[in-house]
C-alpha cells in the first residue's frame, strides 16, 4: 500500500477506536440486553450498527463507483438504529419516545433533500479523488458511521438509559430549541432551493431571506437543534455518560471547522470573491448567527 493508501487505512482505525471509546463511555448507564450467560449494553449494540450499515453500503458503492446513496445511507443509518435501540429497550418513557421521533423527523427531511440535490446534480464532487481507492473510499463511510454516532450520542443516551424521569421544565426547553434549529434548517434550505431553481440567480449567490441575516442559516440550524437534543438529555445524564454532550460539540466542530463553513466560504470567495457586491455581504452578514441585516 502507498502512504496515503496507509494513511486511510489507519483513519478506519482511528474512527473505530473512537467510535469504540464513545460506546464504552454511552454503555455505563445503557440497559443490556441480555445473550445466554452474559449480556451486551444496548448502547454498544447501536453504536456497532452504525458502522456496520456504512461497511455493507460500501461494497456496491465501490463496486459501482458512486457515491450517489452515501447521504442516503447516513440517514437510514440514522433512523436504524435509533429503532433498533427502541426495539431492544424496555420501559420507554416520553422523553425516550420523544428523542427517537425528533431523530426520525430530521434525518428522514435532511436524507430527502440531499437525495434528490445529488439526483439532480449528478453527483458530489467531494468525491472524485477517493473512490477509486479502496481505504480511502472506505475510511469516507467509516467516518459517516463515526459521524452518526457522535452526533447520536445524546439521543441514544436517552433511549437506552437505564433510569427514566420525568420530562421537566429541561426536557421542555431541549424540545423548544431544538424545533427552533429545525425550522431554521429547513426554512434556510427551502430558501436556497427556490433560489437556484430560478434560472435568473443562475451564478449568483443568495443574499436574501433568511441568508440575508446568516451566510450559513442552515448549519446554524442543524446545530442549534442538536443542541436542543443535548439539553433534552442532561437529566438522565451521570458519571462518563457525560461524554455523550460531545454530540453538539462534534456538530459546531465539525460544521464551523472542518467540512461546512471553510469549504463553502472558499468556494466562495474563489467564485464571488472580485465582486464589490460578495465583499459587502461578506463584511455585513454573520457567517452563523442570524441577526438583522444591517
């Protein structure tokens, strides 16, 4: 194997590891489910299934060499296997219920769009250079799982912890904010549709509605209302089931850091950056939190 060949292989590695660490932090209030003499915590059974659908899309994906049902796949992944930790747990509360459908409500909106943008645009880009090779097409759906499980790790918390209460004025608030991030999200993503269905905007960049008070409205969406699932879940939270608050922290890293705000805003700049008009949106409008345009 080459060295960046070596190098995908060992970020499987590393995002099995992880994925590892987060299940054995999530298992130490997770109920069991038991197997003959021994028992296994229903938050591992989650989380090792996460992976596990990733690696099976893998194999026609390589196969085929698309990418087409990568975001598809992350939102059955999703939807899964919160079933599957409703499936195997006992005494489900509302709080427990409530985590699982606001799960279902987001990922099966967020799978629809960006099934139907990649149909439409014929595939994703991001893709080109690593599907071709084996380790670092796989090391792409091994951190999608990883990805699910982060990001899943307050609500699997919930669904599988092995002590209920009663949902309270926190439980109340985490709902409240986080449908406050889903109607951004969506409200943010309609937006950005209508505007570039319109063959008028055909190579400009939206400056209005809600992206007039927020360059990336959407992401501050999708964080807002992970956040809202993390403070749905500090009640039943105790001892390395702390851990599980990584799941808002993983999003804002993620999006702001990694793979959202820096890629788009350099394509960007690299498309728009000349244009008087681009500057001024650009020294006038937040890139996350929306406030009034000025």
């Amino acid at each position: 194997m080459g060295g960046s060949d070596t190098n995908a292989a060992l970020g499987v590695l590393a995002t099995v590891v992880v994925g590892g660490l987060l299940a054995a932090a999530g298992s130490t209030g997770s109920a069991d489910l038991a197997l003959g003499d021994s028992s296994v915590p229903i938050f591992a059974l989650a989380t090792a299934w996460a992976f596990l659908v990733n690696w099976i899309a893998f194999v026609p994906a390589f196969k085929a060499q698309t990418e087409k049902f990568y975001d598809l796949t992350g939102s059955l992944t999703y939807i899964s296997a919160v079933l599957l930790a409703l499936l195997l747990s006992d005494d489900l509360d509302t709080r427990a219920v409530i985590a699982a459908l606001l799960v279902a409500v987001w990922a099966t909106r967020l799978g629809t769009f960006l099934f139907r943008r990649i149909r439409k645009d014929g595939k994703d880009g991001r893709f080109d250079v690593i599907k071709p090779y084996f380790w670092r097409f796989l090391r792409a759906w091994s951190l999608q799982g990883l990805w699910v499980v982060a990001t899943l790790a307050c609500a699997l918390a919930i669904i599988t912890s092995d002590e209920r209460k009663s949902l309270g004025v926190i439980g109340i608030i985490g709902i409240a904010v986080w449908v406050s991030g889903f109607v951004i999200e969506v409200v943010a993503d309609q937006q950005k549709s209508a505007f570039r269905a319109d063959p008028a905007n055909e190579g400009r960049f939206i400056n209005v509605g809600i992206w007039a008070w927020s360059r990336h409205p959407n992401y501050f969406g999708e964080i807002t209302l992970w956040a809202g699932m993390a403070i749905l879940a500090i009640p039943i939270l105790s001892g390395w089931r702390w851990v599980m608050l990584i799941s808002p922290i993983f999003v804002f890293l993620l999006l702001t850091r990694i793979s959202g705000v820096p890629m788009l805003e350099y394509r960007g700049k690299k498309k728009w950056g000349d244009e008087p008009a681009y500057q001024e949106y650009l020294a006038k409008t937040p890139s996350l939190v929306p406030r009034p345009p000025k």
